[in-house]
C-alpha cells in the first residue's frame, strides 16, 4: 500500500494521471481458486467500485484533452 503513494507521486512527476481509489489484494495467491474466480464476495464489489471510478477518470480526462492541453 505504500508503494502505491510512492508511485503516484513518481506517475506525477511524469505527467501521467493517478486515480485515488486503489484495489490491493493481500495474498493474492490464497485470494483466487484455479479458475481465477475471487474465494471473497467482497472483491466483487470493491473491484467494480475501482471500475467505475476508473472508467470515471478515464471520461473526464479524455472529455479534458478535446481542449487541448494546458500548456
């Protein structure tokens, strides 16, 4: 999790854009059965809440850059 600041400050300073939201998945090894379906029901939620505030972003940004960019 705190790699995650730590990069979005370095995204930054690169000119790229970080959304707030983030999806870490803690032993991700035990977190999923063979066939890549998540063991927690809650992932389901919290994964689509990361989705939609993405696709968010996503919209804005691009909505953003038809006026060109600010510098």
């Amino acid at each position: 999790m705190r790699a995650a600041s730590h990069l979005r400050d370095m995204l930054g300073e690169v000119g790229l854009a970080s959304i707030p939201s983030t999806f870490p998945i803690s032993k991700v090894q035990e977190s999923f059965d063979e066939d890549g379906q998540a063991l927690n029901p809650a992932y389901e939620r919290r994964i689509q809440r990361f989705l939609n505030e993405l696709e968010w972003y996503a919209n804005a940004l691009k909505e953003a850059r038809k006026e060109g960019v600010p510098y």
